[in-house]
C-alpha cells in the first residue's frame, strides 16, 4: 500500500480529487463475468475520456448479484487494466463486516488504494450500531476506507455520525448521495478538514467545485455525457480551476440536454422506489460506443420498444453522432 493506516487522510487529500467515473460490469450471454468487456471499458475510460479515477463494484456494477469471488475477480482486471495510471477505489459493499473484511484486505493485497463501503442493509438502525459496523471493520483493516452514505434508503450518517466516524484513523472520504444541500453543506463544516467529501451528482458539480471547494466528483455521468474527442465534464472542470468561469458555465450549460434524459432514463440508483436502471445505462453505453451487454437478476432488460425510446432520445442530444464521428476518434 501506498501508506500507512494512520496516513490516510492525509493520502486521501491528494489522491481523491478530479473527476472519477463508476462503471458497470459487464456479463456475458451465459452469465459469466465478460472480462475483456471490463478491461475494454476501463481503458477506454482512462485513455479516451481521460478520468482521474475509478470506482470498481459499485451500485452501478450490480455488486449485489456476484459472488465474493467474482467481485475479487473484477477487482484484480482493474488493477491490470489500470496499471497504476489512476487511483482505484473498490467497493466492498456488504451486510457482513466478515465479508467486507475479506474483500477489503483482497483490495490492498492487489494494489487497489482505497475501499468504500456502504452502511449496513439491514439490523442498523441508529447510529451507534453504524457506527459500531465501521469500527469493527476499520479495526480489521488498514487501508483507506470511504464512506458511502445514502439516506435514502439506509440509517443515514448525518454530520454528528460523521464526526464521530471521522476519527477513526483509516476513514478518510466521503460519498454523499443524500440531496439535500443543507445536509451537505452541514456534512463539510463538521468533517470536510478530515474527510474529502464528494456529492455523488454531476449536476452540482461546477457549484461545488467552484463555490463550495470541493475538489473530487465521484460518479457515473463522465463515461455516459462524454466521448472520444468530446469532453465537457472534463473541460469545464479545466476552465473552473483555471478561473475561466464564462467558458466552465457555457460548457456545463450545454450538457443539460444529456442531464435531462440522465433523469429520465437513469437516477434511480439510491432510490426506494422504481426500477434499477442497469440495463438503461449498459444500452445507453453500447450507443456511445461502450460495451455493454445483459443484467444479472433481480434487474431486468428493457422491452425493444423502450429500447428504441432511449436510442431517439439519445441522438436527438447529438451525442451518438459524436461518438461515430471519425474526427473526434482521431484526436
């Protein structure tokens, strides 16, 4: 590992930062792990779109259908695909601190620099025993741990949760994907000197980028609003830290139609409600250029019609056209 357990706040500091994306994996038509897909996918998101990092078996990667095997697996293809250009984070997302042990101390054997970790599925019902789930696994452990906090649908970690948890040693970020502003706002003024805090949203990016001082967007819109040749997450990013403020809004202003169908098609992931859109992004991917291919149950695959919906959708946007464009390929 990269440092030592009680430096990784301070590693985090300067690793977590930029823009990340999530990515789906990808299965093949007897329900294997697709491999070469995963591969493909993550070099074309660090060689052509140019992401400074990635989040391996998130929500968005269905963790919830593979085997701890297959999820040791997919992180062991990340690190061979990365090759140590980005910094990975895994997700070790389980209702059994066991298990997240487990595949938390595979992800530091293989290189993998940080674990995020979602709060208990079930029997946490207040904060203590929250707080007691990321103890006990953090005692376990001595690589960088994320929090992962959706309030949604799980025991929320609110800011006096947070503080708490803030001083465990190898706690060291933030996932938020609550949205409600205030509650961010009141998450940074309690833990943002010890934890990098990221809101799980491209949306707000530029705002909290900007006004707010975040320095980390950790999310799945950078694989689906960009294409070779066309990066405006990226380059609005840029022109932000750049003092360009004129260029970063006409940038992020033109993204609102590919925003509008993200809410059509996507959000839903951390919802309690509605259907996981697994198969939406995979076919929104193969639109783009992407691999995508089948689900794994309990998600199910679009009907044709709906399919056909989402393809006219997505070229009226002008992104599909993009993607095809073999100018933008070359450079």
């Amino acid at each position: 590992m990269k440092y030592r357990k009680h430096e990784a706040k301070e590693y985090a500091k300067t690793a977590l930062k930029g823009v990340w994306t999530a990515l789906p994996y990808h299965f093949t038509r007897d329900d294997k792990l697709d491999t070469a897909a995963m591969a493909a996918s993550l070099e074309h998101c660090i060689s052509e779109l140019k992401v400074e990092g990635h989040y391996c078996s998130g929500n968005v990667a269905e963790f919830w259908a593979l085997t701890n095997e297959e999820r040791m697996r997919a992180h062991e293809i990340n690190v061979e695909t990365a090759k140590g250009r980005i910094p990975l984070i895994a997700g070790c997302h389980h209702q059994n601190p066991y298990e997240v042990v487990t595949l938390a101390n595979h992800a530091e054997a293989i290189g993998i620099d940080f674990v995020i970790i979602l709060t208990p599925y079930m029997a946490a019902k207040c904060d203590d025993d929250v707080y007691e789930f990321y103890r006990f696994i953090a005692e376990r452990i001595n690589i960088g741990i994320v929090l992962f906090n959706i309030p949604s649908i799980y025991h929320p970690i609110n800011e006096h949760l947070a503080a708490r948890l803030a001083k465990i040693s190898n706690i060291c970020g933030f996932k938020q994907a609550g949205p409600a502003p205030s509650a961010t706002i009141s998450l940074r003024e309690a833990v943002g000197k010890e934890l990098v805090v990221s809101v799980a949203d491209e949306t707000p990016w530029l705002h909290n980028l900007a006004v707010m001082g975040d320095q980390w967007l950790l999310n799945y819109c950078p694989h689906l609003y960009q294409v070779p040749g066309y990066l405006p997450i990226r380059d609005y990013t840029r022109a932000a830290l750049a003092g360009d403020m004129n260029r970063a809004v006409e940038v992020a202003r033109s993204l609102n139609p590919l925003r509008a169908l993200h809410a059509k098609w996507i959000t839903g992931y951390g919802k309690p409600t509605g259907r996981t859109p697994s198969a939406e992004m995979k076919y929104w991917m193969e639109l783009i250029g992407m691999p995508g291919g089948p689900v794994r149950a309990p998600c199910t695959e679009l009907s044709e019609e709906k399919k056909q919906e989402l393809r006219a959708d997505l070229e009226a946007t002008g992104i599909v056209a993009k993607a095809k464009a073999p100018s933008r390929k070359a450079a």
